[in-house]
C-alpha cells in the first residue's frame, strides 16, 4: 500500500501542468499524498489522467494540496 501511495505522489507532482517552469518540490508532493491516493489512485501511472483527477477534484483537496495544484495552473 505505501509503494501505490508513493508511486501516486511522484506521479501526481510530475503530472502538474507544463505551463510551470519548475516541477513541485518534494514539500509539495507530500501535500497532495493523501489526496492523490483518496481521489485519484485508480490514475496511478497515467499523468494526464491524474493530472486531470486533481483539477477535477480540486473542491475535495486539502488546503495544502489544493493550494499545490492552483500553483501549477490547475
């Protein structure tokens, strides 16, 4: 379970739109862990769907997590 949580993160942070010049920081991918995992785990392995995921779910984000995807253009 912790390797899926971990491989939803590092997705979901390489995921972010290409409109930001630099990817998330490793304090930012941990905002959206859980997230990513509640919302989004069946897009693990899919950037674009995951990225997607979080924009459509930005409502249900935790703050920080949302704050992280409002960052990236999301």
């Amino acid at each position: 379970m912790k390797t899926s949580v971990i491989a939803a993160l590092l997705l979901a942070a390489t995921t972010l739109p290409a409109a930001a010049q630099s990817g998330p920081t490793l304090q930012e991918q941990m905002a959206c862990r859980g997230d990513a995992s509640k919302f989004c785990a069946d897009h693990v392995g899919k950037p674009p769907q995951m990225n997607a995921c979080l924009r459509e779910n930005k409502s249900k984000l935790s703050d920080a997590c949302r704050k992280v995807v409002e960052s990236h253009g999301g």
